[in-house]
C-alpha cells in the first residue's frame, strides 16, 4: 500500500470523511461468551476486538498468590489472519509489551483488595486489525470486566490522537498510522485521571497539550458508548426478569380465584339439593295439615252481626 497523495481534502475532511475531532464509528455487544464470567465483541472502524474475563479465581500456584490482593493478568494478542500479511501465531515482543501496558492501565480502577489471593485474568483477541488496536482491546475489555461484576472505581477509555501532515488528527486510521508523524495512544479513567500514556513520534510542547485535550474528547465520545452498551445489556436483562414474573404469577393467581368460584359453586349447588330433598322428605311424612296459627273466621260471624244490625234498624 503506498502513501496517499494527501490526507485532507479541500473541506479539511479526512480521507474518510472524518473531522479531526471525530472519531470512527463504534459498536460493541456486551456478553458474546458464555463461558466467560464476562465478554464483549468490540468493532470500531475495521477493527474487531473480543474481549473475554475469567475470575476473580483462586491463583495457581499458590506461591504467586498475594496475601492481601488481588493479580490482575492482562493478555493482548492478534490472529494470524487479523492483518493483511499473515503474521507468526503465538506471543511476540509486541504483544507482550502491549499487554504490559494495558494490564497497568487497569490497575488504579480494579478493586483488587477486594479479592486477596486470586486472580483476574483479562484475554483481549484481535480478529481484524486496522490501526488503533491496543486502545480498541483496553475499551473492550473496560466492557468485559464490567460484565463480569468486577468491582472498578470506574470505566476506562482509550482513544489516540496523531499528527498528519502537521495537523493533529484524533483516532487515526490506518493510513494516518502508518504515514503520520506521530501517534500518541491514551487511556483515561471517566473522571480524567490517565492511566496509560506512550508516544511514537515527535510532538512539541504546544502540540503535546493540545493532543491531551483532544484525546480528552475522544475519551468522553467513547464512554458514553460503553455507558449506552451497558445500559442496554442490562435494563434488557431486567426487563426480562420482570415479563417472566409476570408471566408466571398471573395464570396461577387467575387459576386459584376460578378454583375457589367454582368449589363456591359446588357447596352451593350441593346445598340447595339437600334442602330441597328434606322439604320433599317433610312433606311426604308429614299425615296431618299443618297447623295454622292464624285466627280463623267465625262462619256465624256475618250471620250475627246482619241480625243486629236488622235488629237496631
């Protein structure tokens, strides 16, 4: 791949139509790896990460335990097949330095007292490189750690600023990374604080203070997607636990309430028969009329009193 002619056009685009403050797009999806205690597939521009923790666990061997925290293990690594010339499979010096690095950046959030005597073990897999891929694997893992229930003081993001053609351009692409003048890669934790900072290049003083404010915006870009990624996985998770609450409780309230109405029924159907049974047996047996309490007519009454009143007329 040769250089390009220019890296902005006329309008001060970038050659994929970016500003300079503009990051490209990203997507994540946390909880991709059922076996992990937390995951998350990262793609961000033609980068694609997968991120996977395992722990907090017991450290083996026992020796490398500490007594009063926790170790955090953190293993950056790229396929053979994530670069367009196949690379050697397998641990390499950069790697190892890139895992050293993005470990340390995790270090001053990770709660690791919390956990004397284990281990947190963080795999951050490269599946398709395109510059950018160590703050790419740091942002995906800042997902998996979450998802895992690991307690930070906050999320981590990780974004670089270059310079190009001597104007600094935020998230550089692969162009821009591989013909630029300088690529500064940083990792922050959400109240600003840097947690990983290295530099490949030349900067002055002037262009290394505007960088910091420029990866700062990159930075705040790229926590709000994690927020908005978490928010999602999890409001998702209680939505579901609320439908099948729902779901289970009401069929069988509405099946006790049509129980009891229909045994009601029952005594009362049950009931209605038996007292009928015993009028029908009361009037069978019963040889003499029933006494009538009422006053009964005097048959002569009427006679009588039209013989007085002939009488007095």
């Amino acid at each position: 791949m040769s250089k390009p002619e220019k890296f902005f056009d006329d309008e001060g685009l970038r050659l994929d139509g970016r500003r300079v403050d503009e990051i490209r797009p990203m997507k994540i999806e946390v909880g991709v790896l059922s076996r992990a205690d937390g995951s998350c597939y990262l793609e961000w521009g033609n980068n694609k990460v997968l991120a996977g923790v395992f722990g907090p666990r017991e450290l083996h061997p026992r020796r490398m335990q500490r007594p009063d925290t926790a170790i955090v293990r953190y293993r950056y690594s790229m396929a053979a097949f994530s670069v367009e010339d196949r690379i050697r499979p397998g641990p390499n010096r950069r790697a190892t330095e890139i895992s050293k690095v993005s470990r340390e950046a995790f270090e001053p959030v990770v709660l690791t007292h919390l956990y004397p005597g284990a281990v947190i073990d963080v795999f951050a897999e490269v599946l398709q490189a395109d510059a950018g891929t160590r703050t790419a694997a740091i942002n995906a893992a800042t997902i998996a750690l979450a998802d895992a229930g690991i307690p930070m003081k906050g999320l981590v993001s990780a974004c670089a600023v270059g310079k190009v053609d001597g104007k600094l351009v935020l998230d550089l692409g692969k162009d821009e990374d591989n013909y630029g003048d300088a690529d500064l890669p940083v990792a922050m934790t959400q109240d600003g604080d840097v947690t990983l900072i290295q530099m490949d290049g030349n900067l002055t003083q002037d262009e290394f203070k505007e960088a910091m404010e420029l990866v700062k915006v990159g930075c705040k870009q790229i926590l709000e997607i994690q927020r908005e990624a978490l928010k999602d996985k999890f409001s998702q998770f209680d939505n579901e636990e609320i439908e099948e609450e729902t779901v289970v409780e009401a069929p069988e309230s509405e099946v006790e309430v049509e129980e009891t109405i229909e045994a009601e029924v029952v005594m009362t159907e049950e009931a209605e028969s038996e007292i009928g049974d015993e009028v029908e047996e009361d009037d069978e047996n019963d040889d003499e009329p029933d006494e009538y309490t009422g006053d009964e007519p005097d048959e002569n009454t009427d006679d009588e009193d039209v013989e007085e009143g002939e009488t007095n007329e």
